[in-house]
C-alpha cells in the first residue's frame, strides 16, 4: 500500500530563515506528487506539483521552491520566509483521480 | 476555471442526528468529484468518491451523488457520531494532465453527545 511521510511534523522559524520540508513516498513508482498549503481556518491551496524527475509546475507566484530530485522524493524550500507562509503544508501523490496525503508539516514563522 | 463551493460552517448536531453538507462546483467537462476528511491535526483522508454523473459514492455511512444537472455533490450521513467531528472538504479532479485537485473551503462539524 502507498505510504507518505513528512518531515518535520512541526517547525517554528523565525522571519528571513530557509526552509526545506521534506516528503517520499512508498510503495508506488512514478506518481504524480503534490504540495498544498493551508492556512489557519482556511481551505487548500495548491502551491506546486510535479509529474515526473525534475518537472515541477508552480501553480502560485510566491518565494517558495520545490524540486524533485528522485522518482519519489518531493521537496519545498524558501530562501528566506516570511510571516505570511504559517501554515498546515501537505504533500499529497496520485496516478488516477484520487490523491492520498500524507501527515502534514505545522510551520509557524516568527 | 474550475472551483467548488462548500456550505460555510461550523455546523455543530447532536449524535444520531441527519448530516447534510453541501457543496456544488464550476468545472469544464466531466471532473471526477471527491469528499475529504481531515480530523483534527491530521492529513486529509479521502472519503468517497464518484467519477461521473449519477454515481453515489458511499464510505462509513456517508453518501454523496454526482448530480451533473444541479452540478452537486452533496454530503449525507443518516446518523452522526461524535468521532465524525471533523473538517470535511469537498474537491474535483479536473481533466489536465497532472490531475490537479480544487478544493472547497472545507466545513468544521462538531457533533455533541
């Protein structure tokens, strides 16, 4: 069965720091993979998805990055965060309809 | 674009009581149509689904038909519980390539005992 895990579950930062959350997934191979974000009280926001190694497709302007070096590895970076990014980030990964997600990273900036 | 409109919140019901949430979408074509759960301090978990029109998914309890005439997909459960507390969102599936999901603004349901 697919499995995906994220690392951190929790991180405080202050302003102006970088980030990297990190998010593999198990028992699938060449999944569509996913990150959303949601803000406190608020719905998601889908910020990047990738079908493929090296192919990321940004769906909102902002400072933040992702990449996918491996088949099933998915990361989100900031060079230097701002108030504005807390939130409930969530990586999620799919090959049909469904998508499955995985526990999610609590960042809160300071 | 695509989008899903969700019944604002929070809803809160006593045990035993009918569940509806509502929610209808704007999409091209023919999205696949899913309800997610999020209980508290988790990860979504999907739901149920339908892939196309008349379908009713069901999972736990919970029903939702895809009704393309009314363009709906509406959240039932015939007797809540208090473990069924939780942020319900309502998504479709659009037909890109990468399968994008659009999401509801999601609905808190508090049940009480």
């Amino acid at each position: 069965s697919q499995t995906i895990h994220q690392w951190p579950a929790t991180l405080v930062q202050p302003v102006g720091s970088p980030l990297s959350l990190e998010c593999t997934v198990e028992g699938t191979s060449n999944p569509n993979l996913y990150w959303y974000r949601q803000a406190a009280g608020r719905g998601l926001q889908l910020l990047f998805y990738s079908v493929g190694i090296g192919q990321i497709s940004s769906e909102v302007p902002q400072n933040l990055s992702a990449s996918r070096p491996q088949d099933r590895q998915f990361i989100l970076s900031s060079k230097k965060l701002l108030l504005s990014d807390s939130g409930f980030y969530l990586c999620a990964q799919g090959q049909s309809y469904e998508q499955y997600f995985g526990p999610g990273t609590r960042l809160t900036v300071t | 674009g695509d989008s899903v409109t969700q019944m604002e919140g929070p809803v809160t019901l006593s045990e035993e009581a009918f569940l509806t949430i509502n929610c209808t979408y704007t999409a091209t074509g023919y999205p696949s149509l899913f309800w997610y759960v999020q209980y508290p301090g988790e990860g979504l978990q999907l739901l149920l689904k339908a892939t196309k029109a008349d379908d009713k998914g069901s999972n736990k309890g919970f029903e939702a038909t895809y009704r393309k005439e009314t363009t709906s997909f509406h959240l039932e459960k015939g007797s809540v519980q208090v473990s069924d507390s939780a942020v319900y969102f309502c998504a479709l599936s659009g037909r890109g390539s990468a399968r994008q999901l659009t999401f509801g603004s999601g609905t808190q349901l508090t049940v009480l005992p």
